[in-house]
C-alpha cells in the first residue's frame, strides 16, 4: 500500500502531465499558424510523451492498488509573442515539471516508499533529458532563428523528430 500523501502527489502528477500536453498542442499549434511545420511536429510529438507520462502515473497507481482521481485541466494561458517564446517557456516548463518529481521522491524518500522511489528515478532521468532538449532548441534558435535560411533548415531538422513510445515497464 503506498503512503497516502505519496499517492496523493503522485495523483496530482497525473493532471499536471496532461496540462504539460496541452501546453506542447497549444506551442504546435502556435507554429502551425506561423508556417512552421516542423516545430509544430517536434511540440506534437512532445505533447504525446506528456500523454504518455500522464498514463505512467495513471497506471502506476492502479497497479498500487490506488483509486485515480482525475481533475479538470486548465487551459494554457501563455501568449507568444515571437518564434522564440515558446522555446523559453518550454525549458522554464520542464525545469518546473522536474521540481515536481523531486517533490514526489523527496515524500516517498521520506516515508521509505522504495517501489515509488524506482518508479520516479525513470522519471528523473527523462527530466534530464527533457530540460536537455528544450535548452537545445533555444540555443539552437539562439543561433539560427535570425537568419531565414537557418530558421528553414531548422524548421526542416524539427520536422524528423518521430515518436517512440516510453520504455518504462511497470509492477
């Protein structure tokens, strides 16, 4: 049985990944409308892992005998002003989401909940890569963005970014 407030952290975890996913739809859709098709399909694919971690947590807990409650998501509230915006507010996003999963490792360390703690070192991981690539993409447009051929061959490279499907195996 895990300790209530781990579970309790753990359920919240579950609607603030989907809110992550609506964030990244919200980025694609931001640069769909501004022609940039291969920034809209990295923030797609993006908001799939969302989705996916969400369904990690969802899972994890029902297989910990834990009922889910699923709470409303909000609406991403952010306005882009420029192609760079997103990028920013995308790696200050992950580095928030990362703060989370501390949180839920800091209780479960706290309360000896080891099978939750082996479950989040995935998901500790994943946070590295994650503020990783959104710290890329800034300094990648940092050094490309400005110029339109760079802006295309970059908007070119985001457009072969393909989903894969998590390898966490759950007990």
């Amino acid at each position: 049985m895990l300790n209530e407030k781990v579970s309790g952290l753990c359920n919240d975890q579950i609607n603030k990944e989907f809110y992550s996913a609506y964030l990244y739809l919200d980025m694609a859709v931001y640069y769909a409308d501004q022609g940039l098709d291969g920034f809209a399909n990295w923030y797609r694919i993006q908001a799939q892992e969302e989705r996916d971690h969400a369904m990690l947590f969802l899972q994890y807990l029902e297989n910990n005998g834990v009922r889910v409650t699923l709470d409303a998501i909000a609406k991403p509230d952010k306005v882009f002003a420029c192609h760079r915006d997103p990028l920013t507010m995308a790696y200050e996003h992950e580095q928030y989401v990362t703060s989370l999963i501390h949180t839920i490792y800091d209780a479960a360390q706290e309360c000896k909940d080891y099978r939750t703690m082996q479950f989040l070192d995935w998901f500790v991981k994943e946070q590295g890569e994650e503020e990783k690539n959104a710290d890329d993409m800034v300094k990648k447009y940092d050094l490309y963005g400005s110029d339109p051929k760079g802006l295309y061959s970059l908007n070119s490279e985001l457009a072969g970014r393909a989903y894969s499907a998590p390898s966490l195996v759950l007990d």
